[in-house]
C-alpha cells in the first residue's frame, strides 16, 4: 500500500452561518493524481486552500507527513513543498516573467540595498529550460505582454520552482489550450514518477477521468464518496455531484435546420492581428460553432463581430446592412458578447449582481428619456435571477461573492434580459459545473428554437459537435474547413483541420 503524504479529518469550515465544508475526510497517496470534483460552490477549492494555508479550517485537523499540520500562510506550505496554482489570476501583469516566478523571494538576489535583477533572470532562464518553456517566454519579458494561458503557465512554472511535493491545481487547466493542457499533464506525470502527488480540481469529466487515479465527489461543501479509477462511469459521477439523475440529453440530439436569413457576415476583414480577409456568415436560428488551437484566430473572430478589436479592413454588418463598428453599435443591433476572460471583460467584479444585469437595459427600464424607473429595472433583474436560476443571498450582493457557474449566469443574463437575438459566446462553460452546463446547453438549444442565432466559440470539441449547427475550423487566422451537423461530425475528421 502507497505511503499516505496527506490526510483531511474531519474539516469543517464556515463562513457566518454558511456552511462551505461540513466533516469533509480523505487521504492523498503518494504516487497518485488525486482528483476534487463536484459543482461550484460544493467545497473543492475551499478544501484545497486550507491545505494551502490561505485559510484555516473552522475545525477538523489535518496530517501532512505523518504530523499535525496547520499552516498559517501560504508561504509556510510553500516552505514545506506544498505548492498551489490557484484558479484566479496569480500573476501580476507589469512586472517581468522573471520577477513574476520570484516574487516574494526577491532577497534571494540581493546585493546590499539592490536585487541584482541579472541574477534573477539567470534563475529563470535555467527554470525555463528545464521546463523545457524556454522558447515560449524571455525572463526580462513583460508579463502584461502575454496572453492569459501563458500568464497561468508561468504560475505553474513558479510553483514548480519549489520543487513541491504536493502539487494542488485548481480550475488551471480550463485557462489552457491544446498545447498548454499538454504541459500541465505532462507536469502531473513527472510528479507521479518521482513518488509525490498532485491535488487536481476541473469541471471537465473526461479529463479528471483519464488523469486522476482516485475521484472524489463533494456536494454543498459534503463529501459524497471516492472512486477508484476502475469504478469511473460518466453517469454515475455526475450523478453523484448533482444528487439527481441528469434529465434528457447532454448535448444536442436533433438536426433542425436553421433559415436561409443572414443576421451577421463578416465581409473580407482584417484585423491589428490574427485576421486578413476573413468573412464568416450567421443564419438566423442558427448554431455556429468556431473551433481550432487557443491561438488560431478563433478568439480575434468573436472580438472583431461585437466591435472590440478594431476591423481595419473590411466590415462587419447585419443582415440588414447594419455596420458594426463597436460594442456600442453592437448592443444597439440587439448583438451580446460573452468573452473567454469572463472576470476582467464581461463581469464588474466590484459592482453588484442587479448593476451588472441592469447594465444592458436602461433604455428599456426609462420612466422617461434620462431618467430609470427602478421598479422596471428592479422587476427586470429578479426576472433573470429566477428564470436563470442564479444561486445568491441576493441581487444586492457583489458579483464576486459568486461561484464561477452563478457569475457565468449572470453575463449570460444581461444579454438576454435585453433581448439580444445574435449572441457571440467564447467559451462559455469555461470554469463552470456540470449541472450549470447542462443548463446552458437547454438555454442555447432554447435560443435557437426561438430564432436566435448564436456563435459558439471553443476549444471543446465535444462541445462544438454537441451544439453547432455547423462549425468551422481555424488555423492561421484562416477557415481550414467547414462542417455541418446534419451530415455527421467526428473529433478525428475536426483535429485534422486544426493542427
């Protein structure tokens, strides 16, 4: 039997009177990938910061190489070879990737009152190639610079500095294209053969289900049981993470058409990057779905439709001749955008669930020109709390009191609350529980019968042959190839057009 590095008694933690982990117990082995899953707000990433030491439990205790620990902070667990890459933003934008990977430790390079920065970008450019991303980044290179997977790489790439010998990742892998989920594994695989263990948290089933040797399900902060890899059947965890059976079907199961109407074309565009010449047509009723590699174009695409990437060639316009020249014209053709970096572009994290839905409709909640009749608008945002069924203690709340599912809907909400019938969605169920999922999926196949049209952008396949109508594939900021659903999708035919 595998040695134990670390065992979870009975914790408890609340917030108030909420209850985020009620006796939660289990033990990770060393050599093993260890996998948390369950819906937002069932208590995984609250379980992991605690043994992070970002906070302590209300009660319970916890055994870390066969000795009581309770650490205070996260520098304490990073002493002790704990590392955590946490779900959030970890990096800082302004500073260097070098100054990024040591800071906090930034003594480690003084010399008298100064840090000898040449030092420090020597240590990194050494961690790089170790970790074989030395083509990738520069340590004197800007962080602000960089995209958002290659900011979450370069919080992996600090944690292994540290050589842990429990790794937790929470949510990473859902901030990752193709290439960088490749890493990350391979990462998962490397600490499996040196005898330590991983701590990993993701909403995506298959994968906890291909890397994880052991599950376990939580649910409204109770654990609910764990598997051991041969007791995996898809119906069965999702079951257990919702406490239901799943009704109807995952994905799609039809092939209704969709009409000859153009809604929205893209007429020869060309972007500041990523587009030339590019031209993409939307039918109404239709599900069009955009898939291909994380730096393909495909993201370009949705920004230029809603008017926030800067067309310099080319235009945008509506079916009825419209143009689209920025997010004010867009929303003013009844168009919403939901972009993949959710928490910086979509959501005010500081203003509340009301203010953020209500943000979209003052023209439709006007008593007269100029003046909000706050009835209307108050009428109008518990509207789509009920109808979205948004888990909160109320739409007075700040919007970064949500878990990720809730925050998910309450973008989505804004758009639909002011009627848009085109809606761009780039990634939409990035970071979100499978239940929340299931949901978004009825909503996009409700959407559809009422003759809205909408653009699916992901780097799902699953996703995209679940729900497109038709889906085009990019390489190059190019359309490598044009499927539709009606004569039959497959993943192999899809990664052909996209590597």
């Amino acid at each position: 039997m595998a040695e134990e590095l670390l065992r979870v008694e009975n914790i408890h933690k609340n917030f108030g009177v909420t209850v985020a982990l009620k006796d939660v117990s289990f033990a990770v082995e060393r050599g093993y990938v260890y996998g948390l899953i369950g819906e937002n707000g069932s208590g995984k990433s609250t379980v992991s910061s605690i043994i992070a030491g970002m906070q302590p439990a209300t009660s319970g205790h916890m055994y870390y190489k066969g000795k009581e620990w309770k650490p205070s902070t996260m520098l304490e667990a990073q002493e002790n070879n704990i590392g955590m890459i946490v779900q959030e933003a970890g990096s800082i934008p302004n500073i260097t990737v070098a100054e990024n990977i040591f800071l906090g430790h930034e003594k480690m390079f003084q010399k008298g009152l100064f840090v000898d920065k040449s030092d420090m970008e020597d240590a990194a450019q050494k961690l790089l190639e170790e970790l074989e991303l030395d083509e990738m980044f520069k340590p004197s290179q800007r962080t602000t610079t960089l995209d958002m997977q290659a900011r979450k790489i370069i919080e992996i790439a600090k944690c292994l500095y540290w050589k842990p010998e429990l790794l937790i990742v929470d949510e990473t892998s859902t901030a990752l294209s193709f290439e960088g989920r490749e890493f990350l594994y391979r990462v998962l695989k490397k600490m499996k053969s040196e005898d330590k263990s991983v701590l990993f948290i993701s909403h995506d089933l298959d994968e906890m289900m291909e890397h994880c040797d052991k599950l376990t399900v939580l649910r409204d902060g109770v654990l609910i049981g764990t598997l051991d890899k041969s007791e995996y059947e898809p119906n069965k965890i999702r079951q257990m993470m919702v406490g239901r059976e799943l009704q109807g079907n995952y994905y799609r199961n039809d092939t209704d058409p969709y009409d000859d109407e153009i809604v929205l074309k893209a007429n020869n565009i060309t972007t500041m990057q990523d587009l030339l010449c590019f031209n993409l047509e939307l039918h109404k009723g239709e599900i069009l779905g955009i898939g291909g590699l994380s730096h393909c174009g495909m993201h370009t695409v949705g920004r230029a439709l809603f008017g926030v990437d800067k067309v310099v060639d080319g235009e945008v316009v509506t079916g009825d001749g419209k143009k689209i020249t920025s997010p004010k014209t867009a929303i003013k053709n009844r168009i919403g955008y939901v972009s993949k970096n959710r928490d910086q572009e979509s959501l005010g994290l500081s203003a509340t669930i009301a203010e953020n839905i209500a943000s979209t409709g003052y023209k439709l909640n006007e008593l007269i020109p100029g003046i909000i009749s706050f009835r209307k608008e108050s009428k109008y945002v518990d509207k789509q709390i009920e109808d979205l069924s948004i888990k909160c203690a109320g739409k007075n709340y700040k919007v970064n009191t949500l878990s990720g599912g809730n925050k998910q809907k309450v973008v989505i909400g804004k758009w639909l609350a002011s009627d848009s019938q085109i809606l761009i969605l780039d990634c939409p169920t990035r970071g979100i529980d499978v239940g929340v999922k299931a949901a978004m999926y009825q909503l996009m196949y409700d959407m559809k019968k009422a003759g809205k049209s909408i653009i699916l952008i992901s780097e799902e396949l699953s996703e995209l042959i679940g729900m497109s109508d038709r889906i085009l594939m990019m390489k190059d900021g190019k359309v490598t190839a044009e499927r539709l659903r009606k004569d039959g999708l497959s993943e192999h035919d899809l990664i052909n057009y996209m590597i």
